[in-house]
C-alpha cells in the first residue's frame, strides 16, 4: 500500500490497524522503576481493604489512581 493511500484510509476515518505491523510495537516512555514510598499505617489498611474489595492487587490500584490523577491536572496523557 502506497503512503498516500493509507493516509487517505486514516484521514477518512477508516480502520488502519490490518496494515499495521504490532508485533514490534513499544509504548515511547514506559520503562518501569521502582520507587519506595512510605505511608502511614492507616492509608496502608485502606489500600489494603480497597485491593481486596476490587479484588485488583495494591499495585494496580495505586498506579491507577496516580495516572488519573496525573491525567487530570494535565500533566500527562493516558496513551493505552
């Protein structure tokens, strides 16, 4: 498929993903780190009773929330 054709299906609102190769895609920016982080005991309860009411580990809900709240003062955008 020629470029011009494939901007054309995009521009026009078409579905490009059968022409895209995913196998090698990566998220720009996505390396993980570790941090440690320390919270007082009554917070650490409360993620724990959050984690097993969702039933989602801890981690997920607080990378979670991070991102939304990221999200929301606009200092990063959601891109999965």
């Amino acid at each position: 498929m020629k470029v011009e054709e494939f901007d054309r299906l995009f521009d026009d609102g078409k579905s490009i993903i059968e022409y895209l190769d995913l196998t090698q895609i990566k998220r720009s920016n996505s390396e993980e780190q570790i941090i440690a982080l320390e919270f007082p005991s009554w917070m650490i309860e409360a993620l724990n009773k959050e984690s097993q009411r969702l039933n989602l580990p801890l981690q997920v809900i607080v990378k979670g929330w991070i991102e939304e709240k990221l999200a929301i003062s606009n200092s990063v955008q959601i891109t999965h």
